[in-house]
C-alpha cells in the first residue's frame, strides 16, 4: 500500500515521513501495524470502488507512538506586546512605562527569554493611572489604591464614587469672567482707584483690554459690603488672610480625623458607600457648625472685652486718629 492510499497521511507530513521509512525493505513493519494500516485504509477504499478520494479525510487514529496529535479548534490567544509596541498602542512612553513598572503600580511582563511581553492588564493599567493622574492623584496614592485594587480591599467603582464626592465642590463659586461694562454693572458707583485696589488684594485680575477675572465672585462681593460698612478693602484681606490660615489648619485636622475613623464611627458600617454618604451629609452641616461656633467664638470674645475694659481702646484710637 502506498503514501497515497491513505489521504490523512498528505495532511500529516511526520506521519508520511514514517509510512515511507516503514515501507523500506530493511525495516519490516509489525503485524500490528500493517492491521492497522489497512484498517485506516478500509474506509477510504471503500467509499469509491476501490479508488481512494484525495479529498476526503476519514477519522483515523494517529500511529502508536507517533508525535504529531490531531489538531482541535484554536484558541484565540491574547494579544501581546514588547514595550515599545505597547508604547505605540497606548500613546505612553516606553521611559514612562519603566518608571511606572518601578514605582510598584504597573505589573512585570511575562518573560520569554530575554524579551518582555505585556497583554491587555497592562494596557488597562496603563490607562487607569492617566485617569488618576487626571484626577489628580500623585504616584504614591495611585500606588496605594491599586495595591488595594489588586487584593480585593477596594473596589474601583466604589473608590469613584468617594473620590468623585470628596472632589466635588463645597459652595457655588466658581471665577467668573466678565468685560468692562459687565465689571463696572457689578461693582456700581466707586471711589476713583477702586478697580486698583481690587486688583492688588487679588479680587479682580485684568485679562486683555476689556476682560476682568474674578477669581472668587462670592468673595468679592463680601468685600464690596464690607466697604459699604465701613471695612476697608485692606482691612478686610487681613481678616480674610487669619481666617484662611486657621480654618485651613482646622479642615487639615478634620479631615484627617475623619479618615482616621472612616468606618469605626464615621460611615454607617465599614462601606465605601458609607463613608461616602457621611462626607456628603457633613458638607451641608460642616458649614453649618462652622458658622455657629464661629459666631459663638466671636460673641464671647467681644463680650470678654466689653467686661475688661478693653472695647475702651476702640474710642481711644478713634478719637487719636481725629486729632
């Protein structure tokens, strides 16, 4: 029986390989093995006559001890890239990559000989931390939250919703910028130099010819009423200067204390989504308490100085700057 006699011999060149070898004169097949062949055979011959089909593949055992095995369905593999494809696939450079890769946040590439290879944890890595760097995060808490990604302490979605309530804004101020006739509207009938003024203690910042940005509206108007009492607009950034620096102090301290007891106290349960809705709830009564204990500071201490005699200054100055 010949190589051709047999068409799953043609699709399997070691296996032909080997029927050729057989059919040597020096190296006689078993018994065992020519039943088999004509076994394999039978099938073919039969279906037409006698006369084998090339293109028919009947299902047949590879030969005993053979290494080739009868191939299944592929699967598809992952793509993979060396670092300076993945480079080009995701936009970041190959120096960046190194340095994430050192700084803990990118997982190593599979080594296969010297070269490394990155797959698609890598490419969603990589685009986790521009996201994070967008929202402004630093190395060290992107490496800390992935950490605490990759152990199944945290969740993304749920770390989202905290970061997107601990970033949002506490009052509506956003700066505003408006031209010259929208500016003069806004600040009415002034004293000459006023506008000057306003620009030095930083409420008003002149952008072009006819455009004016306020950095914080809510402010400027606080002095603009502050000036129609009587309070100066220099007067009334000294007071603006103490309170920045000591509620700056305070919100450091709270917020740190609060995290502290993130769950052990502050958050109903020991949920993101608690922790969450406790920070939600403390931005309308945090400024609330706020006023309150500053009112109730501001009411002792006046009081306190009424009772010492120390308000008798007030006059004293008052009648040394009319003389």
């Amino acid at each position: 029986m010949t190589a051709a006699a047999l068409p799953w011999v043609r699709l399997f060149p070691m296996a032909r390989a080997r029927k050729e070898r057989d059919s040597k004169p020096k190296k006689r097949s078993s018994r065992r093995a020519r039943k088999r062949e004509a076994e394999a055979s039978a099938p073919a011959v039969a279906a037409t006559g006698g006369t084998p089909e090339p293109e028919s593949e009947p299902e047949s055992e590879p030969d005993e001890g053979s290494d080739q095995v009868e191939a299944g369905p592929e699967e598809e593999e992952a793509p993979s890239y060396t670092i300076d494809e993945l480079a080009a696939h995701t936009g970041v450079p190959s120096r960046t990559i190194r340095f994430y890769q050192s700084s803990s946040v990118l997982p190593k590439p599979e080594k296969r000989g010297r070269v490394a290879y990155y797959g698609p944890e890598h490419v969603e890595r990589l685009r986790l931390i521009g996201q994070l760097q967008d929202r402004g995060l630093r190395m060290r808490a992107i490496r800390t939250l992935v950490e605490q990604l990759d152990t199944g302490e945290l969740a993304l979605q749920e770390w989202l919703g905290l970061e997107e309530q601990l970033s949002s804004a506490w009052v509506d101020d956003t700066p505003q910028v408006l031209d010259r006739a929208a500016l003069g509207e806004r600040l009415g009938e002034r004293r000459p130099g006023f506008l000057a003024e306003l620009g030095r203690q930083g409420l008003v910042e002149a952008r072009g010819d006819d455009a004016y940005l306020l950095p914080s509206p809510s402010m400027l108007q606080i002095a603009l009423a502050l000036e129609d009492a009587g309070v100066s607009l220099e007067i009334a950034a000294g007071a603006q200067a103490i309170l920045a620096r000591h509620l700056g102090k305070a919100a450091s301290e709270l917020a740190e204390y609060f995290v502290e007891h993130a769950g052990s106290g502050f958050g109903q349960g020991k949920s993101v989504a608690g922790v969450t809705a406790a920070f939600l709830e403390l931005r309308s009564l945090g400024l609330e308490a706020v006023r309150l204990l500053f009112a109730r500071e501001m009411e002792q201490v006046l009081r306190h100085m009424v009772e010492t005699g120390s308000a008798a200054r007030i006059d004293k100055k008052r009648r040394r700057r009319r003389g």
